[in-house]
C-alpha cells in the first residue's frame, strides 16, 4: 500500500456552510503559522460521494493523510419530514464510502462531523456526550440523526477493531456564509433572515412563524465550529464523541426579534401553534472541547448581522430592501 501524503487534507463538503468554513480557517492557518498543509476538494460534479466505488479510487490516487468528513444532505423540519428516506439512504451512502476508502488507504486521522440532533428529545440539559443513545429521539429528524449515529458507530468500530485515528464532534446549530437560504429546505436561523427579508422587501405587515416560539436552541457561527475542527485535528485523539457549541441559547422567539431588528423589519410576528416545535431545548455541554483551550468569538447579535450581509450580496445583489413607511 502506498504511503498518505503527510500534509494533505480533504475536505469533503467544502461547498457547504461547513466545509467551506473549514477551508477558511486551514487557509488561515497556512498563511499564519506556516503549515505546509495542502487542502484537497472535490465538487459534486466531480466526485459523487455516494459513489462508493469512485470514492475508493479518488482515495487512491489523492491518499490524504487527514479527512474532515462535512459532506452531508441536510435541512430543516420540514425538509426532514418530507424526505426521510434520503435523508438517512444518502448520509449513510456518503459516510460509509468515506470512512470505508479512509480506513482502506490508511488516512491518520479522520474527523467525521454529526449533529447535536443524535441526542434524545428530552435529555437532560446541558446534554452531556454520554446522552447518545439514552432516549427516543426528536421525530422530526429522526431519519437524519439515525444516519449521523451510524457514523459515529462506524468511527468508533474502525477505531477499536484497527486502531484508525477516527474522531466524531457533535456541532450544535450552526450558520454564516455558505448556509442554505432556501425557505424550504433551510434551518431555523436562515430561514428567518430569508422570510424577514422578503416581508421587508414587500412591505408586508406581519410574517407567520412555526410553533410557539418556546423552545430554546443553541447557534455556533461556521467560522466558529471551523477554529474548533482545527483545534481536534490538532489535540483530539479519543472514542467518545466530543460537543462543540457555544453553551448558551435563546429562545426561538428572542431569536426572531434579533433577526427581525437586524434586516429592519418593522411589521408583526404571528405564531402558527398549529405546527410543531420540535425539541424543547437543545443545549450542549461543552465543558470537554473547552478543555482543550477552544472558545468561541463570534458573538450570536454579530454573526446573525454578518450572515445578513452575506446573504444581501450572494442572492439579492448587495442591495436591502428600501425601508417602508
């Protein structure tokens, strides 16, 4: 077998709000301290990573030494909903051709990214890393989160049955340039800024939001989770799954007010109690990543103003809707 590139990294995702995030800071890295690292990608119409058989062969002929896996189908509640069965067939296609060529070509240490939507519904906060597997889970996403638990079963079986440096991080809710807009497939944090947005640009006098506006959610700037990926790929070397979030949230509603005030909407906000909420909190513990010296920057008011910015000048042309009196 022919011997990894010691300084190669792929990035697989790197289109998406984490991948490319991911990208930044290993960019930033090389130029500040030096790291002769070399960050190989592919796009979609290049590699179809659900391909198994073309996934084993990039894996041959590139023979990365470091794999972050952020590839993956994603989506909000009602994305989830509507399509169960690619949500979990096409994650588990992505992540098991992956982790399978890595562990193939003997790559030193993979990253596989999941989500803090493996955990109970109900699990006790903040959740802790040993909750996985201790309760019914969130039905809205339970085909995604079965998937994510599938790989970080895969990670943890490579690395007691081989010894494969393969590590697992559970992000939090996550968002910043990249993220999906759409109103339809998007999370949370996007969406609003997307609705609000559109309500401003047509003068509308209120917008419809889902649920009551109870539960309470944790969200993590990209660029953020990016610092922290580099950090594990630096000092992390365990079995167990490690959190990474930002310890603090809001709830659904305070987070409406901040977006409405930041793209200026100035109409009201009416609550659909007809539609679900979802999990009631979702808030991690992250007492073990900040162990390891990593702490977030990016303050929630910031980067929700700093994603409004992106998303004016990639999808409207860099131009806010003119104030309506």
């Amino acid at each position: 077998m022919n011997a990894s590139h010691p300084s190669r990294i792929f990035v697989a995702g790197h289109r998406g709000l984490v991948g490319s995030a991911i990208v930044r800071a290993l960019e930033r890295r090389r130029a500040d301290a030096g790291e002769p690292w070399e960050i190989v990608t592919r796009t979609r119409a290049e590699l179809d990573l659900r391909d198994a058989a073309a996934v084993r062969n990039f894996f041959e002929k590139e023979r990365p030494a470091f794999v972050v896996l952020a590839a993956a189908k994603v989506g909000g509640i009602k994305a989830n909903h509507d399509f169960p069965v690619e949500f979990l067939l096409e994650n588990l296609k992505i992540q098991n051709a992956i982790i399978e060529s890595a562990h193939a070509v003997g790559v030193s240490k993979l990253l596989f990214l999941g989500s803090s939507c493996i955990y109970p519904k109900l699990a006790p906060q903040p959740i802790r890393e040993k909750s996985l597997l201790t309760g019914l889970l969130e039905p809205t996403n339970e085909a995604y989160a079965i998937a994510k638990i599938a790989g970080i079963k895969l990670c943890q079986a490579y690395r007691r049955q081989y010894g494969a440096h393969f590590i697992s991080a559970m992000p939090t809710n996550l968002y910043g340039p990249n993220d999906n807009f759409d109103l339809q497939g998007s999370h949370v944090l996007p969406a609003l800024i997307h609705k609000f947005h559109l309500a401003r640009a047509k003068g509308q006098g209120s917008v419809t939001l889902w649920g009551t506006g109870a539960p309470r959610r944790e969200f993590l700037h990209a660029d953020d989770l990016a610092e922290a990926c580099r950090v594990l790929l630096e000092k992390y070397d365990a079995d167990e799954i490690i959190n990474l979030g930002t310890g603090e949230d809001v709830t659904i509603k305070e987070l409406a007010e901040i977006v409405r005030e930041i793209v200026g909407f100035t109409g009201e906000i009416v609550w659909d109690t007809s539609q679900p909420d979802g999990t009631p909190r979702k808030l991690l513990d992250v007492s073990r990543v900040r162990a390891l010296g990593w702490v977030p920057r990016i303050g929630l008011r910031a980067g929700i103003a700093s994603a409004y910015e992106w998303f004016l000048a990639h999808h409207v042309g860099g131009r806010r809707p003119a104030a309506v009196a």
